[in-house]
C-alpha cells in the first residue's frame, strides 16, 4: 500500500501537481481563475468600476457614475472647481458662485453691464448642430430675464451665433429658442428681435472643439437707443 501511495505521488508531482497537505483545520486551496471560459485573460479592476486597471486613473476609487467625466475611473467631487461640491452646484461643468437660490447655486451671473448690450461672464451652450438650450445655461438665461424685468426701457436684438461648421438657418433657431425662453419668463416679446449670423462673427478660432464651443453663442445687443 506505501509503494503504491509513493508511485501516485510520484507520478503527480510529475505533471505539476501534489497531494495537499491534510489534517486538522486544513482545506485543499481553490485558486480563482485567471481567464474567461473562452481562455482570454480577464482585465483586472480592483474597485469593481467596470473600467480596467490600466485604463483607470484611481483603481482603489470606484467611479461615482454621476454623468461627470466618467470615463476616468475616479469619483468627482467638484468638476468646474468652483468650491461647490457637485451634488449642490447646479451648474457642476461651469464654474460660478454661491447663492442661496438652488437652481442657481453655483452658476456664473450675469455681469451687468448695460449700457450697448447685456454683457454675460458665460455663453448660452448649444450642442454642435442643435437648437436645444443646455440646462447648465438655464440659470444665465434666468438672470438675462431678471435685468429685462428690472430695465423695461431695454429692448435687445438676440443674435445667434454659430462655429464654422454652422449657417444662418441654425443660429436663428437658436436665437428664437433663447428668445422664446425669455419670453416664458414674462419678458414682452415686442422687445426681443432675433436674428442669426451664421459663422461669420467667431470670438475664438475654430480650429479647436474649446474654440467652437464658444463660437456657439448668443448674444443680447440694445436696439432701444437708450443707451
């Protein structure tokens, strides 16, 4: 019986594997597996954000999946770095300041500066090829309609401007979008004329995404004569 426990032990130590070692409070080990049912190598991710390792910029720091640069693997607290944490900052990609208002809570003001036009610290954000008013831009637009209320003399001229991938019929539907908003929030429409100028009037080259981005724009100039 010894002879034949030798010859087994002997011809699995010659494949590479060997009798476990067994008595009191011993269990065989169990290895996890280091690849899929397929044979590839599964990628590791310690924090269990389903973004790899490699891939993530703080592996022991799960990725908050708040919609704010997520792709980076590391929690955001405070993206714009404005002091306002995200999960109060109304306006979490644009940096701004404190108000006790919610919606308006983090959010660049309006600088109120009247005299030719309504001149705001942050443009209205518009996606590439659309009309659609960002929701981070709400709160400006909020303000804009706050020094109408506050100047009923003022009437301005909406101009819509685009990047220059971006003509005349878009940037006066932005123009109107921005003016229909307005007007939602009790400003006379008699007041507000927009108007589209396509790409001609860049304020920053458009040879970078960060240049056209500020190229789409709206702008609020007085018509009145008032000033």
């Amino acid at each position: 019986m010894a002879r034949r426990a030798r010859f087994v032990a002997a011809a699995l130590a010659s494949v590479g594997l060997g009798l476990p070692a067994c008595g009191p409070g011993t269990r065989p080990v169990v290895s996890k597996p280091e690849a899929t049912s397929s044979g590839a190598k599964v990628p590791s991710d310690r924090d269990h954000d389903g973004i790899a390792d490699k891939d993530d910029l703080c592996p022991d720091e799960p990725e908050d999946r708040d919609g704010l640069e997520d792709e980076d693997g590391c929690p955001e607290s405070d993206v714009d770095k404005d002091g306002i944490p995200d999960g109060e900052d109304a306006c979490p990609k644009m940096p701004g300041t404190k108000s006790p208002i919610a919606n308006k809570n983090g959010c660049p003001s309006v600088c109120l500066s009247i005299a030719v036009s309504i001149r705001i610290t942050q443009v209205i954000l518009f996606a590439p090829g659309q009309s659609t008013i960002s929701k981070d831009s709400i709160p400006i637009l909020d303000d804009v309609a706050a020094v109408l209320h506050d100047h009923p003399e003022i009437e301005v001229e909406v101009q819509g401007h685009g990047d220059v991938n971006e003509g005349i019929p878009l940037t006066e539907a932005r123009a109107k979008a921005v003016t229909a908003y307005l007007v939602g929030k009790g400003v006379e429409a008699k007041r507000l004329s927009p108007k589209g100028f396509g790409s001609g009037t860049p304020i920053a080259p458009n040879t970078t995404a960060e240049g056209r981005a500020r190229n789409r724009r709206v702008a609020f100039v007085r018509t009145d004569g008032g000033a």
